[in-house]
C-alpha cells in the first residue's frame, strides 16, 4: 500500500509536467538561429513598397518645386521615402515617430514661408556665421572633458532620429532597428528603380521600332 500510495503523486508530478511543457511549446534548439528582423520579411518589404510608390507618385503630381518654398525635387523625393518608411513603422518606434513629427513641422514651416517676406541676403549671412560660431564653441567645449563612450553616444544620438534624449539601452535597440528599416528601403528603392529602368528600355524600343516602320 505504502509504494501505491507513494508512486501516485509522483505519476501526477510527471503528468502535469508534460502538460506545462505542452502549453509552453516546444523548446528551442540549441544553436538554433534568432527570428528574422521584421524588416526582412516578404510582407514588410510589400508594404513598404507601396507606400513608396505612392508617396513618389504625390510628389512627381506636386506642383514644380523651382521658385517656390518647397524643398527641390530630389529632396522632396527622399523625404518622401523617409516618411513611408516611418508610416511602414506604424509609429512603434521613436525613430519613426521623430521623422513623422518632423516632417508636420517642416509643412508647417513652409506654409509659414510662403505667407512671410523672405529675409534679406544679409540677415541670412548672418544668421548663419552666428550658428556655425556657436556650434563650433559648443562642439570645443565638449572636447576633452566628455568620455569617449559618452561622445559615441551623442553622435548616434544625432544619426537615429529622436535619438538624442534616449537612453543608451533604449538608443542601441532604436539603432538596429532603423538600420534594419533603412537596409529595407534600400532593396525596395532599387528594386523600384530597376523596374522602372526595364519599363522606359521597353518603351523607348517600342517606339524605335515604330518609327522605323513608319
């Protein structure tokens, strides 16, 4: 009776060990290789995508940027795909949410250009000879006295967008996960560009072939 009674908890103790381990799921293997980045995946590279297509649609049906408030076309374009990528993001991160929050203040800065008197040349000059005076004062100033770790940590700070008040734990994450984002926009704008370079060679033979005909 003694070993019955004994053997039966011990029975129940394995019994409700396999079933934790059922519900936990299976273990990892040893060795075995970290999730992929969700910037890598087929699904984020679509979505992306289409969102950069669409964005460079707006800008290319905007009006001409020559003489008017707005950024050049060329900067326009990388804006554009600065800010579809940051929407890609859904604004989960605080790199995303900077370059969305940048890029309202920026339209709102032009909205404000377009309805002031521009500035004189001079008073532009001088604007700029004061900030460059003081961010070289500022950047001798905190020359030797800042270690090396901290340094490195204001310049990747400046490198990440809304980077620069994070913390370094916080600031490292931010990091891999924009350079990830960035990798990813960097196949689908050259994915774009190639598809549009075939569409063009296609054209532009169609319509050689057409007038030699005619």
């Amino acid at each position: 009776m003694a070993s019955t009674s004994s053997s039966a908890p011990a029975a129940e103790v394995e019994e409700r060990g396999r079933k934790r381990k059922r519900a936990e799921g299976p273990e990892p293997a040893a060795g075995a290789d970290a999730p992929p980045s969700k910037w890598r995946t087929r699904r984020e590279h679509e979505i992306y995508s289409s969102k950069l297509l669409e964005a460079i649609r707006l800008v290319r049906a905007g009006p001409s940027t020559a003489g008017a408030a707005g950024p050049p076309r060329g900067r326009a374009v990388r804006e554009a795909a600065d800010r579809a990528l940051a929407v890609a993001a859904r604004g989960r991160t605080h790199w995303s949410r900077a370059i969305l929050a940048s890029s309202r203040r920026r339209i709102q800065a032009v909205r404000r250009a377009r309805l002031r008197a521009p500035a004189s040349p001079s008073s532009r000059h001088g604007a700029a000879t004061s900030a460059s005076a003081s961010a070289s004062t500022s950047a001798t100033g905190e020359g030797a006295s800042t270690p090396p770790l901290v340094r490195s940590a204001r310049v990747l700070g400046r490198l990440v967008p809304g980077g620069r008040r994070l913390p370094f734990p916080t600031l490292l994450e931010e990091t891999t996960d924009y350079i990830a984002a960035l990798e990813m926009q960097v196949r689908a704008m050259t994915a774009l560009a190639e598809a549009l370079s075939a569409i063009s060679a296609t054209s532009s033979s169609s319509s050689g072939a057409g007038s030699s005909s005619s």
